[in-house]
C-alpha cells in the first residue's frame, strides 16, 4: 500500500483511491479486516476524520462495511451492470478488468416448456439444447445460469461446450448468432435446494432472477438464458431522468 498521496486530489479521495486499489488488486481480500483509523492516519499523515471520510466513501462503493467495535471489512466482489446494456456477462467482465469464468454442471438436449417455447417461438415437439453453468469473476461465484438454444440454429454445439467458454461468444463465431437487441426481465426470488447449492448459499437465500432473451438480427429468438445471481455480488442499476414536458398542442 503506498502512503503517498495522489497528486491534485483532496486527502480523503486519495487515500480512498489507493484503498480502493489494494482491494481490487487483492492486497486486502474479501472478509478481511483493513488497518484501524488510528492506524491509517499514522501511516498517512493525516487526522482520524480524513481517514474516516474515506472509509466512508469506500462503505458508499460497497467495498467495506464498516462494523461497529470491528472495523471495516472488505466486501466481497460486486459486479453493477446497466439492463440497457446489450453486452454478455463475459463481455461485461472483461471490460471492468474482472476474469470471467464459467462451470458447466450441464448439457442435454430436451423437450422445451411451454415457458420456453413462448420466449423462443417453437413448438413443444422441438428440441433445444440446455446448458447450465456456475458463472464466476475472478473465480468468486456469482451467480447461475441455464441457457435454452433452438437445435436446430446450432447443431453439434454440446461439442463445444466446456468450463470458461463464453456462450455468446460461441454462438457468435461459430453458428453466426449475435444477439442485436435482448428482452430482459428482472424479479426476485428464493433459492431452491439445488441453486443454493450450486451458489453456496443457504436454501431460501433471496436471489435475484434474471430471463433474457436474444434476437438475430432478422428478429428470431435464437437464445434464452435464465439466471440466478446473489445481490451482494450482483446487482442492476439504471439511472432515470425527468421527461421533458410535452408542449400544448395549439387549439385549432
């Protein structure tokens, strides 16, 4: 950790930065406990409240939960992604510097529901490849997803299914699908025996449930994914903005 100071930034804000670094590259892992005020202070020269408001930032990031007669510990990894944003969860990864990674428990050729059948507009007599996988970042679990593909728009693609291979990757490569546009919903759930499992968490743990689903740029539905994540590590936000009020339309 370095004690010094970034340049043109108030105190707090850089020692807050430099905390903020020591956690990410995982000088200070998960579930661990960050030196006292008194002891950041000393090390940076600075007053216990300085020290204090950067703590406070870093509580605000959820990257410590400050804990009374504790201290502050380190939050365990937190992924934030936008609904509107089309990428793949690899993608999204990738693109925060995170290792994206994937356990295949999974993969069979079945009959679809009548849940599927509507979001992926085919019969029930079709056949679509199931495959469910543990989702990591930086090898923490994160969350866990079953993703339901037409055979037909990809044949012999079990053969290519393994651990760490990116679906829509494969999908995009290898049988030409990329999703242009997505129908995502969002709800909230709690963990059956088997999630809980898979997620390391305790059954009725409350879960948040996500169900997408991928369009071809011709307007077929090639891909649905439903997943389950654990809201400390994973969660969506949107920012909202006031709509401009419509002008009167003139009487005629």
């Amino acid at each position: 950790m370095s004690t010094a100071p970034a340049p043109r930034l108030p105190r707090h804000r850089a020692i807050a930065s430099e905390l903020a670094r020591c956690i990410e590259s995982g000088e200070f892992a998960e579930g661990e406990r960050l030196p006292g005020e008194w002891e950041l202070a000393r090390d940076f020269g600075v007053a216990r409240e300085t020290v204090r408001s950067a703590l406070a930032q870093l509580a605000a990031r959820g990257l410590v939960e400050r804990r009374h007669g504790v201290g502050s510990i380190v939050c365990p990894l937190r992924i934030e992604r936008s609904p509107q944003n089309i990428a793949s969860l690899t993608e999204e990864l990738l693109a925060r510097g995170l290792r994206p990674g994937s356990r295949v428990s999974a993969v069979e050729r079945r009959r679809p529901s009548a849940e599927v059948c509507a979001s992926l507009r085919v019969g029930p007599r079709s056949v679509v490849v199931a495959v469910a996988r543990v989702r990591l970042a930086d090898g923490v679990v994160i969350g866990r997803q079953v993703s339901y593909i037409p055979a037909r728009f990809a044949p012999g693609i079990e053969a290519h299914i393994r651990d760490d291979v990116s679906l829509a990757q494969l999908l995009s490569s290898k049988f030409h699908l990329h999703a242009s546009e997505a129908e995502l919903v969002i709800t909230s759930v709690a963990a059956d025996p088997d999630t809980a499992a898979a997620l390391e968490c305790e059954p009725g743990s409350p879960l948040l449930r996500t169900t997408r689903v991928g369009f071809h740029a011709d307007g077929r539905p090639f891909e649905r994914t439903d997943g389950w994540y654990l809201p400390q590590r994973y969660e969506y936000r949107q920012r909202q903005l006031e709509r401009s009020p419509v002008a009167a339309r003139p009487a005629n």
